[in-house]
C-alpha cells in the first residue's frame, strides 16, 4: 500500500502520497493541496520545497556525496574527460569511443562565432562585467542561428553549438576587453586546451600549453557541471517552463550565477583573502563571522545543503597543492587560506554550525595560479555548469508531468482601499 501523510485542517481530514526517489528521499506531493484544501505551503528560499523529479544528479548533504548519473565526482574528476562528462549529463550515459569522436568533431565544427558578433563587444564599455556580457551575447546567440524544422535536429544541434561557443565567446570578452589580438580555436586543441589557448596565445608570446594546468581546468569544469537544483538551475528551469529558447533559458542562468553568494563566491573567497592579506585582520575577521549582529561572512564557508565536508572541496584543495607545488609557485593568500582553514575547523561555532570550506574556497585560488583574472572567475565556473543547465531544460523539456512555473504568495499589504484624488490626499 502507497505511504501517504494525514494532514487535518479544520474538522477534516486529508491523505497526502509520499513520493520516494531511487536514492530512498522521500516527499510530499502536495500537488493537489490548494485544489482539495484551499491551503498552500509557504518555504521562504524553498529549503523544504521540490520543485521536480530529476534523474540527473543525486547530492546528500549529510553524507557529502554529489553523484552524476549515478557516478560519483570523484571518479569522474580523477578518470573523465570534461566531454564525457557533459555527454553524460545531457545525454544520460557515458559515451562509446566513436559517439565521443562524433561529439568532438561537432564541438570543432561549432566552435567559430560570427563575425558580426565582434560589434557587440566593442561597444560594451569596458568597465562591464564579464558576466553580463556573456549573459547578453549568449542570448543574441538565437539572433544569429535560425532555428532548424526538425525539433530533435534543432536542440541536438542548438546544445553543441552553446557547448561550442561558449568558450569562444568567454575568451573572445577577454581578448577585447584588453584589446588585444582575438585567438580563433584549433581543430588539433581538445575542449580545456583550446580556451587555455584562447585566453592566453598571442602573436608577440605563443602561449605552451602545460598538462597540469589543462588538467586543474578540467577537474574545475568537471566539479562544476552540475549540482542538483541551485538557484541558478532552478532560475533555467523556471525560465524554460515558459518554453523559451535554450539560449534565453542559459542567459537567465548566467545572471542568476553572476551572484555572490553562487556562482560569485570563487570571486568573492579572493577579494576576502586579500583584505584579510593586506590588514592582517584574520582574528577580527573570524570573531565577525561568528557574531549574528555582524553582516559579514566568510566567504567559502558552509553550503546550503551540504552539513559536513563540500566533496567537491576536498579534490580541489587537493588540486590546488600539486598544481602551485607543480608550477613552483608561492601565494601568500593560499597560505592565508590554510591557516583560516585550520582555525575554523578547530573552532566550536564552525564545528556547531556545520562551516567547513566549500568548493569556492580553493577553485579560486587555483584560477589564479591558472592565471584567470578575478573578474573572470565565475565565467569560468559558467562554462563548466553549461551542461548541467543543458541536462536540466532537457529534462524539464521531456516532462510528462511540465507545468509553467507560477510560485504562489502570502500577500501581506494593505486590504482594499479607496482612491483619493490628487487634491484630497
């Protein structure tokens, strides 16, 4: 027999199913509540809401675990390519060698952008946000590619052409926000190596390219490819519940990334860790964290839904020491970062309030040692979460069960008024 959950309002008495996924979480479907109760829910932040069913990825906060497809991260950063990675995520299964060598010829096909598209960028001001620029030329992307008559055509070809691009278009922003000398992509370059070159190839200084880098890039890109239903997720979701097109769905994706308390935070961890460089005020900083008056927080602490060690954060701290061992490089802020590491943990408000470091406390870091400038870090990070977006409008796509998104409120403000003309008032 079905498990349900007995709600009772007023002198009635209502049965409510409980839905349990593959993982054994369990919900409340409460998709009839207002329609048989008159009543809705209210979850400010939607901590305790499900807005879906998804086969794409299973996160358990408590036990700290972050599976793709069933596939733990931490097999996939240690033996994937970043491209298996997305074909997994998109299409629900790793791929044979010759779907892959398909998939990456498709990729170096698409990786060219139009010309025109240079006029837009070069009237962008140059103080602009590389997140808001990406976020606009990703949504002229549809300006420049017609949509195809055949539908599954169509979005097969509309997501390699965004995986594509996307590098493009990031490195294209840096190139002419320096105004220097725009790097097209190489056919003979895979996915991580051809941005690398991208950003960083000139014609005074060819850019070597260097396998431990390549590799800290594909371990960022792979841990960031997806994460179950985060804001910006949900705001590709929500957006594409209007059925727009995947470019508008992505661009909503962007800005809602370009936040600092989501896709932000990596910027946000190097802008603390030089603060507290440059005052030496570590202890001040750490008491304000700790103080609930104090709007002031320390930047890559704690997780929304993880409560014990980000997974994510323990291979890229890991990354983070064999690549700056591995260049020889020496930065004082990673220094920094180990020693507010060490006190936080030992501390009995951190331990209490499940803070440990979280992903963004070293992806930063190792961006730097990449050499990513800091206002192109969550570029970066918007790179590597396009195929998780991708999977997730898919998904929403061929739902049986799709709904336009239209959240509910409490309405709290004034009961019904009178007008009062302008003289009277």
């Amino acid at each position: 027999m079905a498990e349900t959950v007995k709600l009772i309002y007023g002198n009635k008495e209502y049965e409510l199913p409980v839905v349990e996924g593959s993982e054994g979480e369990k919900a409340i479907d409460i998709s009839q509540l207002r329609a048989t109760t008159g009543l809705i829910t209210l979850d400010p932040g939607y901590a305790n809401t499900g807005s879906c069913t998804s086969s794409i990825t299973f996160m358990d906060g408590e036990k700290g675990i972050l599976r793709y497809r069933g596939i733990p991260v931490e097999e996939l950063a240690e033996k994937a390519t970043f491209k298996e990675t997305v074909y997994l995520l998109i299409n629900g299964k790793l791929p044979h060698r010759e779907e892959l060598t398909r998939f990456s010829v498709l990729l170096n096909d698409n990786s060219l952008v139009h010309e025109d598209m240079r006029a837009f960028y070069e009237n962008f001001p140059r103080s602009s946000h590389p997140m808001g620029i990406l976020s606009s030329m990703v949504n002229a992307l549809r300006s420049f590619y017609p949509e195809l008559q055949n539908l599954d055509e169509e979005i097969n070809m509309t997501v390699t052409r965004l995986l594509s691009k996307i590098r493009t278009l990031a490195a294209m922003s840096y190139k002419i926000s320096r105004g220097h000398k725009v790097v097209y992509p190489r056919p003979d370059l895979a996915y991580c190596a051809n941005f690398l070159n991208m950003m960083f190839d000139s014609p005074v200084r060819p850019y070597a390219l260097d396998n431990d880098v390549v590799n800290a890039l594909r371990v960022f890109w792979i841990l960031h490819a997806d994460h179950e239903q985060n804001c910006s997720t949900s705001a590709v979701r929500l957006v594409g519940s209007a059925r727009v097109n995947l470019y508008a769905a992505i661009s909503a994706g962007i800005a809602a990334l370009w936040g600092p308390l989501h896709g932000g935070a990596n910027q946000a961890v190097i802008e603390m860790l030089n603060d507290i460089a440059q005052n030496k005020n570590m202890g001040q900083a750490i008491e304000r964290a700790k103080d609930r008056k104090d709007p002031f927080r320390l930047m890559g602490f704690g997780h929304r839904v993880y409560k014990t060690y980000d997974p994510r954060a323990r291979i890229m701290k890991k990354m983070c020491d064999s690549l700056l061992d591995k260049l020889d490089l020496t930065d004082p802020l990673l220094d920094i970062a180990k020693e507010l590491e060490m006190v936080a943990l030992k501390d009995d408000y951190f331990i209490e309030h499940n803070l440990y470091p979280n992903v963004d406390f070293y992806s930063g870091i190792v961006l730097r040692a990449i050499g990513i400038p800091t206002n192109m870090f969550t570029v970066l990070f918007a790179i590597g979460r396009l195929p998780g977006w991708i999977a997730q409008w898919k998904e929403s796509l061929d739902d049986p069960n799709w709904k336009l998104g239209r959240p509910r409120q409490i309405y709290t403000g004034p009961t019904q008024s009178k007008f009062i003309p302008i003289d009277d008032r």
